[in-house]
C-alpha cells in the first residue's frame, strides 16, 4: 500500500522537470537561430560592399562624375542588400561610405567600400537583458582599379 502512495505523490514531477529544462532548450534554440541570422546577414553585407566596390572600378567614360559614381555604388550595395539581408527589425539601416585613394580612379588606384549595419535582434534581448538590442555588423572591402 505505500508504494502506491509514493507513486502519488510523484505524479506531477515530470511537468516541473520539463518546465525547468524547456526554457533553458528554448534559449538555446533560439540563441542558435538568431546568431545564424546575424552570421547570415554579415556574409551578406560582405558581399554587398563586394558589388559596390566591383561598380566602382568599372570603367567609367570622361569626363567623370565623383557623385554619380558614388551614388552607383551606394545603390549597388542598396540593391543587393535589399535582395538578400534578412533584416528582423524592419527595413535595413545601412550605413554606406566609400572612400577612393585617387578621384581621377587610374590603374592601381583603390576603392575602398564600407557597409554599417545594426542588426537588432528579435527575441534574445528579452531572455537576456546584458545582451543589448543590437549588434553592430561592418564590412569592408577594398578594390584596385585595372
């Protein structure tokens, strides 16, 4: 008879073990998903700064406009990034700067094309407070003109 009895008082063990060990797999699960994200979007933003700095060594016809070409390359990285960044907090805030080492852009010159962008994460920051609400993503890329 008192087998029984301690069997019935274990009964709902189970339940508080689960509750106990789902939210730490949870976190876990959704660390690794969102960590991917952002792993993701920094290969992206990678090749991004990629295709803006392959538009900007292209040869161009003269007399040669600096802000045009500037803001071709901006919209390459602009067009790219839009195609493929998968950006969880709304629509992307990219930060683009380009810099040249020679504005006239002979062979041998370098263009050096610099993306920001602040990836916000989606539900991590409400599991772990120290986390912040952002990670600052940056890519860089530089190309010499031939």
């Amino acid at each position: 008879m008192k087998r029984v009895r301690s069997l019935h008082k274990q009964q709902g063990a189970e339940v508080v073990e689960f509750a106990l060990t789902a939210v730490l797999l949870f976190i876990l699960l959704f660390g690794m998903i969102e960590f991917s994200v952002a792993l993701y979007d920094k290969a992206v933003l990678t090749n991004a700064s990629r295709e803006g700095a392959r538009t900007g060594i292209l040869f161009r016809p003269q007399p040669r406009d600096i802000t045009a070409e500037d803001d071709a390359i901006k919209q390459a990285v602009r067009d790219y990034a839009e195609q493929y960044l998968i950006s969880l907090g709304g629509p992307a805030e990219l930060a683009i700067n380009v810099a040249r080492s020679d504005a006239n852009m002979p062979p041998g010159s370098e263009v050096v094309v610099t993306v920001d962008y602040p990836y916000q994460f989606l539900l991590l920051p409400g599991f772990i407070g120290t986390l912040g609400d952002l990670i600052e993503i940056q890519a860089v890329t530089s190309m010499r003109a031939e």
